[in-house]
C-alpha cells in the first residue's frame, strides 16, 4: 500500500526536526512502514502550503525568501498523485521548545488542520503533537488549540516509534527516506536519539521527565548513522537526549564507543555535533573525561546547551530545576577550559550555550537581576559561551507548571518586563561576548547560504546552534562559502564573502 509521511516539524526539549535537522520521527516511521513492504513518501508541510496556497507556482521572491514555502521535497512534483492515491497519511508534528528558525516555519495545528480538511484518505497524528501536551510553536501561551476530529488516530506511539526495541530496526532501515528531504545531502543534519526521560530533574514546563528513562544501544545508534552515511549524509547530531553525557547512566566506555564509532565509520564526517548536556552532569565525577572525549572526536562549532533556565535560586527551587548557579558557573568553566580553542573551520571547538525561560513560578524583577549578575560574571572573568536562548514558557498540559491552576500566573505579571530584560541581555552580554569569541576578521569555513532579505543574504554552518552569518550581497542560496567577518550584530556577524 501507499503511504505519505507530512513532516510539519518538531522541537522538543530532546530533538529537533526543523530543517534542516531531519528528525528521527519521519525516519523511523518509514523504517516500520517499509519492513512492512508498503511504498512510502516523504512530505513537507512547505509542500502542501504551496500545493493549496499557491496553487503550486512559487511566487516571486525578488527581495525576501519566503520560508514558509522555502523546504520543498522531491516529491512535490508529485503531490497531487501522491495525495490522491495513498492509503494513509501521517502527520509529524509538534513544538514542545517555541523557537524561530532562519529557513524554515513548523506547522502549526489550526493550520495543519486546515490544509488537511479535503485530503481523503485515513489521517494520523504522531511526533509530540500526538501527546497529552500537544504544541505551541509561539513562547508564552498555552498549547494551541485546534478541532482534530479530522485525525481518524491521535498517538504520539504511532506504529511503536517509541519502543526502542523496534527502533532497533526502525531506524537504519528508515534511512532511505533521507534521499527525499529538501535539504539532501550537503545541508541536511541529521538528529540522532540515544535516549529519552530525565535522569537529573523535574523541571516544571517540562515534559520529558514524564518519559520513562531508557538509552538505545550503541550498537543500533552506530548502525543507523553507517546507513544514513553510506546514503550520502555527512552531518550528524547527537540530540535526541536529555543529556549527552548521561548516556547509559555516565558510563564513559559507552559514550566514547558513539563518538569514536561514529568517526570510523564516517571517514568523510563534516559535523558531528551534540546538544544537550545538564551543567550538574559535567561538574560530576566523569565530566572532565567526558568533556575532553566529545572535544577530541567531534567537529568545531559544538555546543553544550545547558538548561540552566534561571540563575535566580527562588526560580530553581520552585521550578525543581536541575542546577544553581554556582553548578552551572562551574561546568562553564570545565567546557571552557578543554573546548575554548578554535578548529579548523574557524569556530571553537566546544562552548557551553545557556538556556533561560521567562515566565517560570516565583519570578520577578529579582530574577533579571541574579540573571545578569551571573552572566556578567562570566562575561568579565573571560569565560566564553557560544549563544544564550531565551524563551518564554509555554505552558503545555500534562507538565507540573500546566496541571497547577496557578502555572502561567508570572507569565502574566512579568510579561511587561520581557522585551527590557531580553534587550539588556542580548546588548550587555551577547554582543560582547559575541566580539570576543569571534572578533572582526575571523575566518570561518563553511557557511552554507540559506536565505535572502533584500540585498543581504544569511547562512551558516551545518551544526547544532550555528552562528547566522549575514553577507551584504546577494550570493547564491545552496551552496557554501568562506567569510571573513566584518561586523557583530546582537546575536548574528557580519562578513564578507571571501570563496
Ligand atoms: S533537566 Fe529539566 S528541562 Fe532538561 S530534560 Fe530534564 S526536566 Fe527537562
């Protein structure tokens, strides 16, 4: 039988799938359908926005790419075929982390609803959107809300996704479908999962402590990453984790097996990054060791995310978040102190980045202040991070801070401060530390373009939390480039194309 999978895209505390990240959801649902021995494709929702928006012609897009309609598969020559024919469509959605994207815009529910309405065949919902929690692709809401009577089947479980035993197949057999995403092969990440659940914390706004805690096996995480290079991809993320170096518990012997397997079978590898990483991990007993394994055998550019979300302690407690200060202060230093020289492609090796998220119970104005006593700290005493996020929560059901009747109530209260706070960050702490780390004239290898806005164009290199890269030129979009940069904007450079 005939299947389409609909990629709307997901973000989730553990594992991205916006492109170009492929995450690991399209691919094993292709893996389980194709050992059944249908015949599946790939869609993006880009695809069906500009089937139904557009009527299939891409406008004009002189002066601004339109990213709604940016990531267009293979298949989309094939659409209204496909659409008709198929016995089952599977939708892959939900956004549990809200977050903006250089090149590319999720779907969001009333909208994938809408776009769905005359598609007749059988219709599932899967990816975190399946969940109690459903999606909310803006910060500082609570989920959408949409009418999914149009799904025959709502579960996040689809066809077994989340039992890893299956995903031992699953997933190398899954890899074909990697030929039919937008961003095959040069620019297409590939999200790898090594486990799920929560070792170290119950943070309120989230939902992965309500996962049971299990890894996958090396072996199988190995086996996939062998398919999907020997089908042409080079870059790899370590991301579906809560923690990478809490894989099997901190055992050491299993985390450098994934890192130097995925070298030696990957000879031509051009990233290998991770993401997230609990500060209270790297300051433990194996964290140094661990820390110096992911600096000798990944790429530069990589980044330790840690989500420290407040460095107020009334919001740590509150919130059971899962470090103080002084913890994070002190794995910064670690990360720092093994990662902080720059690779070959002119990016540091390994940095921390810093999560914050506004709108967590017990903040207030206090909350700014300790946030940015903090980062000053490491600002004035050299220490480097590649990138702060900061978000508003979004308030998702089936989480401690969406069950408590009271959840959402500083969201409210402090809403009026956000704009202030965000700003003094990014002017007082981000564009400093942004001189620093990468001062005029560094050379950075590798800058994939992505998109237009008027006469500028924007890119950067493949990997996990890349820095965007702004050229006063037009050059073209697809391919990659070497710039030296000329300027710093708040979060993003300035450069000048030099090849
Ligand atoms: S540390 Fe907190 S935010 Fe991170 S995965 Fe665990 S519960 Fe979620």
């Amino acid at each position: 039988m005939r299947y389409a999978i609909l990629d709307c895209y997901t973000d989730e505390p553990a594992g991205l799938g916006v492109p170009p990240y492929l995450g690991t959801y399209p691919r094993y649902l292709a893996g389980a359908l194709s050992m059944q021995g249908h015949e599946v494709f790939y869609l993006t929702i880009d695809d069906l926005r500009l089937f139904k928006y557009y009527h299939s012609r891409a406008p004009q897009q002189r002066m601004k790419t339109n990213i709604r309609i940016r990531n267009i598969s293979p298949n989309f020559k094939l659409i209204e075929n496909i659409l008709g024919t198929i016995h089952e469509l599977i939708v892959v959605a939900g956004i549990h982390v809200p977050g903006k994207y250089l090149s590319a815009i999720p779907g969001v529910l009333p909208e994938i609803v809408s776009l769905l309405q005359d598609v007749k065949c059988r219709k599932v919902l899967t990816g975190p959107a399946g969940s109690v929690h459903g999606s909310r692709l803006e910060g500082g809401k609570h989920a959408e809300k949409a009418d999914l009577s149009i799904f025959d089947e709502i579960n996040e479980n689809y066809l077994e996704i989340n039992n890893y035993l299956k995903v031992e197949e699953y997933a190398w057999r899954g890899a074909f479908i990697v030929k039919q995403h937008p961003c095959y092969p040069d620019f297409l990440m590939a999200e790898i999962e090594t486990g799920r659940g929560c070792k170290t914390a119950t943070c309120s706004f989230c939902v992965e402590p309500f996962k049971k805690l299990q890894y996958r096996p090396a072996d199988g995480v190995l086996m996939e990453i062998k398919a999907l290079y020997e089908l042409g991809v080079r870059n790899f993320r370590y991301g579906k984790q809560t923690c990478f170096y809490s894989y099997m518990n901190g055992d050491v012997a299993a985390i450098e097996k994934l890192l130097k397997g995925a070298r030696e079978l990957c000879p031509e590898i051009k990233t290998l990054h991770i993401d997230n990483v609990n500060p209270i991990s790297v300051v433990g007993p194996k964290g140094s060791e661990i820390t110096k394994l992911i600096v000798e055998y990944c790429t530069p550019g990589n980044v330790a995310a840690f989500g420290v979300e407040s460095f107020d302690r009334k919001v740590v407690k509150e919130n059971t978040l899962n470090c103080m200060p002084e913890v994070a202060y002190k794995a910064i230093k670690i990360i720092n102190q093994y990662g902080a020289e720059k690779g070959y492609n002119g990016m540091p090796k390994f940095l921390p980045g810093i999560n914050i998220i506004f709108g967590l119970k017990g903040e207030s104005r206090h909350t700014n202040e300790e946030n940015m006593l903090w980062l000053k700290r490491f600002l004035d005493e050299g220490l480097q991070l590649r990138r702060i996020n900061i978000r508003q929560v979004a308030v998702l059901p089936g989480t401690t801070l969406g069950d408590d009747p009271k959840g959402g109530r500083e969201l409210r209260k402090n809403k009026r401060f956000y704009w202030s706070w965000r700003k003094q960050i990014r002017k007082e702490i981000d564009l400093p530390m942004l001189r620093k780390v990468f001062p005029k004239g560094t050379i950075l290898a590798d800058i994939g373009m992505e998109i237009y806005d008027g006469n500028h164009t924007f890119g950067r290199q493949p990997g996990t939390y890349p820095l965007v890269v702004g050229v006063n030129k037009r050059v073209d979009l697809g391919r990659f480039y070497s710039v030296k940069i000329t300027e710093h904007m708040l979060r993003s450079v300035t450069a000048e194309v030099l090849a």
